[in-house]
C-alpha cells in the first residue's frame, strides 16, 4: 500500500450515501472538538495559559517526549507477540517502522485511530488479510485498556475522594466490568461481531486464539504495564515541569481518565474532550484551569513531535513492502 496514492480497488469505493454520512460524521467531530476549546477558552485566561507553556522546564518537555517514545517502542514490541499466532511473521524492526508511520498518519486522517487503517494494510499486504489484522491491532488495543484501568484503580483508591460519589462509583466499576468482560469474551461475541463487520469472516477458532492460548496475550499485557508505567511518568515530567506539585497517585489516575476521554468518537482525533478532560481533573486536584490547559497543551505537543518523528521514518526509511515476511 502506498498511502500517498490509492490504497484500495473499486471494492473500497463508497456509495453516494456513505459519502454524505461519511462527511457529516466529520464534520460533526469537528464541531464537537470546536465547541469544547471554545467553552474551555470562555473560562480561563489562554494568554496565562501559554505563559506557562513558555516558560516551563524544556527538559523536562524532552523527558516525557523520551518517555513517550519509549512507550511506544514497548507497545511495538506488545503487538509483534499478538501478531505472531495469526501467522503475522514479520521482524520486530519492520514492525517498529509500520508502527511509527501509523503514528504519523494518525495526525491528519480523521478519528483517533486513523492511522491504523496504514498500519493494518502494511502489515496484512492485501485486502483478504486486513481483517485478521485489524483483529490484532483491536486486541493490542483491548489489552493495553487493560493495562491502563490496573493503573487508575490505583489511582482511584487514592484520589476518590477528590470525585463526585457518582463518578468515582462509575471509575470503578468500569474497571470491575472490564476485565470479567474480556475473560468472558468468546461468550459474548455475537454482539461484538454484529458491530465489527471486517471482523464476521474471520473462522471462530481463529478469532479466538488469544482465548485458547493465553500466553501471547498474558505477555502483552504485562507489556502494557510498562508502557502505561511510561506514560505516567511522562506527565509526572510535565507536571513538574510546570510547577503543579501532585503527588505520582494523581498521575495514576489522570492518564487513563484523559486518554479514555480521547477515545470516545464524538470528537475529531479526541481534539476539545481530551483537553476538557484535563481541566476538569486537574481542578478536583486543586490545579487552575491555566495550568492545566497548559498541561494538555504541553502532552498534544509531544504527541505532534512523536508523530513527526514518523513522518521521518516514513519520508527516510525507504519502502515499506506490505505483508508479512512469512506466513505459517
């Protein structure tokens, strides 16, 4: 695939309809995005806000930049082991290099998970296999969840009391849903396959490898501790960076609660929600909403330089052929 130019055959084109759909989708997102900077903006000081940005410590910036891409090598290495018991045998260097372009891609194409539309067909090589691919990719998702809510249980049974009863309630049993959800999973799949339609092709026996033999994902999952470890650490950089004072327990929760908040599809690439996530936390915490804009400020802007740094490998590290290297 070579996303410059046509990615798919005439089977990819979209009907006049879906198009329209497509587009108001869009620009319903983008809407969304506009109106929670706007509201944001209404209620602090931006110039403040980009003083603090200014001033705050550029090393610290670099760290959590180091942190973040540290992060993400680990995830790379997280999804290869997910990739193999499909028959996905590709080196982990290669699998680093798609990852990374993904990342650039995700800048720009619409939703929060753009880019893995590249990162799928690079690693499948043809339409046919794209699903198994994606499947992959859900499941390098699904378990990185995982990782994430062990961290903010830790940080919800030191911070709760900070939350309205009704939020930390909901908090929680999210993560009490979650993991029974995911063990349990094969039994509830009729609904999940009902809503992923690439995936209803995909043989049961297949689908459900990880489920069958656990060790890949069991692996990946201890993987996603690292990287969450990561992540946090990161905005333990950039708090201190600014002056904000938390403790590491405050970290622990306001990472998740903010990426999940990125992730919910009503906004484009998570752009107003994540940044309104921030402000809201930050404040139960104790922090003006100046400083915490900056933060989120401060995090979208080392998600942009980690996104260059995949447009470099995709501008200088030379062609990415598309599949795997060998498949069992």
């Amino acid at each position: 695939m070579n996303p410059r130019g046509n990615p798919g055959t005439g089977s990819g084109k979209l009907s006049g309809n879906e198009t329209v759909r497509k587009w108001a989708v869009l620009a319903l997102k983008i809407v969304v995005s506009v109106s929670a900077l706007a509201f944001l903006l209404t209620r602090m000081d931006l110039r403040e806000s980009l003083g603090l940005l200014a001033g705050s410590g550029k090393s610290m910036w670099a760290l959590a930049l180091l942190f973040l891409m540290v992060s993400q090598a680990v995830t790379t290495w997280r999804w290869h082991i997910l990739l193999v018991p499909y028959g996905f045998i590709l080196p982990r260097l290669k699998v680093m290099k798609i990852y990374w372009v993904g990342l650039f891609f995700s800048l720009f194409l619409p939703g929060i998970v753009g880019g893995d539309v590249v990162k799928t067909y690079y690693v499948a090589g043809s339409w046919k296999a794209a699903p198994t691919a994606l499947f992959t990719l859900i499941a390098d998702r699904t378990i990185g969840v995982a990782g994430m809510l062990l961290y903010a249980a830790v940080g919800l049974s030191a911070t709760w009391k900070a939350f309205p009863p009704w939020m930390a309630a909901g908090v929680a049993a999210m993560i009490a849903i979650f993991y029974p959800a995911l063990i349990y999973l094969p039994r509830l799949s009729v609904p999940l396959l009902a809503l992923v339609k690439k995936l209803r092709n995909i043989p049961r026996d297949r689908l459900f490898i990880y489920w069958d033999r656990p060790l890949p994902a069991l692996k990946a999952w201890g993987l996603s501790l690292i990287v969450h470890l990561c992540l946090v650490a990161a905005h333990v950089a950039m708090g201190r960076s600014l002056g904000l004072g938390l403790p590491v327990s405050d970290y622990l929760l306001l990472y998740p609660l903010t990426s999940l908040a990125a992730f919910i599809p009503l906004s484009l690439n998570g752009i107003g929600l994540r940044e309104a996530a921030y402000v809201y936390i930050l404040g139960r915490f104790g922090v003006a909403p100046e400083p915490a804009f900056s933060l989120a400020l401060m995090w979208f802007s080392i998600i942009l330089a980690n996104g260059v740094l995949g447009g470099a490998v995709y501008v200088l590290g030379g062609r990415i052929k598309g599949g795997p290297d060998h498949v069992r």
